[in-house]
C-alpha cells in the first residue's frame, strides 16, 4: 500500500503535464494568421519574398503565399507532365523491343561484315603505305626525284612571318596577327532550354506506369545562335536575340541556322564543330603560307585533320580585339 501511494502521486504529476502540454498545443492554433488573412499579413514590408523564410513553415500557406504580389510565384519556370502506361500499353511495348531485338539479330551479321571489311581494307592501305612511301629524312630539302611519289617526313608547321586575319569588318581583329597558322572566333548568345527529368512510378499490382515529367529552365551560353522564341513547354519562358543579328550583318557572311545540342555544355559543343566556324557571326582563316620545310600544306589539309593541326588554341593577345562591333 505504502509503494502504491507513493506512485498515485506520481502518475498523477505525469497525467497533468501530458493534459497540460495537449491543451497548451491545441489552443496555440486559433493565434496562427488565417489563409484568408494572410494575404494583409504578407502586405507588411517585412514579409517580402527575400524575408519569407522568417516566417514558421507551420503556419505558411504557400498557395497563398504564391499569388503575392503582381501575379509572381514564387515557384516559376517548371512544368509537369504526367503520363500513364496500363498493363496493355507495357504488353504493346514489350512486344515492339522484341520486334526491333529480332530484327537487330537479321542485321547484325552484315552490320559486323561490313566493318571487317573496313578493317580490312585499312590494314591494306596501311600496309601499302609502309612498302610504298619514300622517307624523307630532311623535310627542308626535298627532291625531284620523289614527285609523284608518297612521302613520309617529320617537321614543324611553319608560316615563316606570314600576317593572317578574319574576313574583313568590324569583327575583324585590328591588326594582322604574325605566325598563326589558324585564327578562329566564335560568338555565343546566352539562352534559355528546357530541361527535363523523369519520375516513374510502378504500379503495386499489375505491369502500368505512371511517368511523371518535370520541365525546367535552363540558362546558359551556347555558339548554335539564339533558340526558340518561346520553350515548347515552358511557353512563358521566352529567348531574346540580343546583338547577334548585329554581328552577323557586321560579319558579312550568312547565318549558320544548325539546331543546338540539347544535353551538351556549349563549350563541347563548340569543341566537337557542331557550330560551322565558316558561319556568321562565327569566323575562322587559315594561312596559305602553311608548310613543313618545303612541303606546302594546303588549307584543305588543315580543315580535315583538326586533330593533328588544331588541336592546341591560345587566347588572341587583348590588344587585337576590337573595341565595338562598329553597328
């Protein structure tokens, strides 16, 4: 009796703090802003988008929250698409790729027999260079006797003190740059893309899905020129063209009108040729004083083995570039 009175105190302490703690909760919520009231709370100054995060997550209703102000949301620039595939529609799907898998097993054997022909066929041409070609030992002296023949030597790509620049116009660099066997200028705009992502979700029972597609913005530089007006799903979301037709017309050649790559960073891009050099506003020249000792080296060679004659670029010197696009 003694140890059951000493704990009915006890248990009553702990049954008064829990009914205390409930009530102390429940009637902490009618002093919570409503979200009909909210909008004249969030009129206040100190209750702008930057300062939001000021106020308890508890209380904020974001629905209203996003309509603050001249029609803004808070969250922008993103879409979702939500597509649903059924047990029949994965059938459908499943018997294509077995479709498509047999008809990669008919072609495969002479997909594989055409490249072991090409195999084959460089091999011989490798193996006729080796028998074939004449080395020339001093590149810088070459003989009469070898003309018409094949040719191996080892040298350094020279120009001797040829001046090389762009085509001629306010892009054109502002003086003659000596030595450069390759000037190249590429122009980039700063654009928005569409970038999207995927969330499937498998069904519990059965084989359907249900893909759910996220849109958002991108923004970066790209040299494929300005993209689409408006993004296809993002129409609110619009690309502006800036100076860029100013630089074409300043470049006096036509526009390049390639697509742009859509997963590609725009420096790779411009690394891989996807945008024509040869284009405006883009630009390159190469000098046709090109030659190893006294082989020439055609401009035609230069442009089709860019790994061996174009690999290494330096920045053009500061002083060269021009100051304004003279529109």
């Amino acid at each position: 009796m003694i140890i059951i009175k000493r704990f009915l105190p006890l248990a009553a302490t702990l049954l008064m703090g829990s009914v205390n703690a409930y009530v102390n909760v429940k009637t902490a919520q009618p002093d919570a802003p409503s979200a009909s009231g909210l909008r004249n709370v969030l009129a206040n100054d100190k209750y702008e988008p930057s300062n939001l995060s000021d106020v308890d997550a508890e209380f904020a209703d974001f629905d209203e929250m996003n309509e603050v102000g001249s029609g803004r949301r808070l969250q922008s620039g993103s879409t979702t698409e939500t597509t649903r595939c059924n047990t029949w529609c994965k059938l459908k799907q499943s018997l294509g790729l077995t479709v498509f898998g047999l008809l990669l097993v008919c072609l495969s054997p002479c997909v594989m027999w055409k490249n072991e022909g090409r195999h084959v066929n460089e091999l011989r041409r490798i193996d006729f260079c080796k028998n074939k070609a004449v080395v020339v030992n001093n590149p810088d002296m070459p003989s009469d006797e070898n003309t018409g023949q094949l040719i191996h030597f080892v040298g350094k790509v020279s120009v001797d003190e040829d001046a090389l620049d762009l085509h001629p116009g306010p892009l054109n660099i502002t003086t003659p740059l000596p030595k450069a066997l390759v000037i190249k200028r590429t122009c980039m705009i700063y654009q928005k893309f569409e970038q999207a992502s995927q969330q499937v979700k498998n069904d519990v029972i059965g084989a359907g899905q249900t893909t759910t597609t996220t849109f958002t913005v991108r923004e970066d530089w790209t040299p494929m020129g300005p993209q689409a007006e408006k993004l296809e799903h993002l129409p609110e979301e619009t690309n502006s063209r800036g100076i860029w037709d100013e630089l074409v017309s300043n470049s006096g050649t036509p526009e390049s009108a390639a697509p742009s790559p859509s997963n590609l960073p725009p420096e790779l891009a411009a690394l891989m040729e996807q945008a024509d050099m040869t284009k405006a506003p883009h630009g390159i020249a190469i000098s046709k004083a090109a030659h190893v000792g006294g082989f020439g080296i055609s401009t035609d060679v230069v442009m089709s083995e860019q790994a061996v004659f174009q690999s290494e670029w330096m920045p053009l010197p500061a002083e060269l570039v021009p100051d304004e696009s003279g529109s």
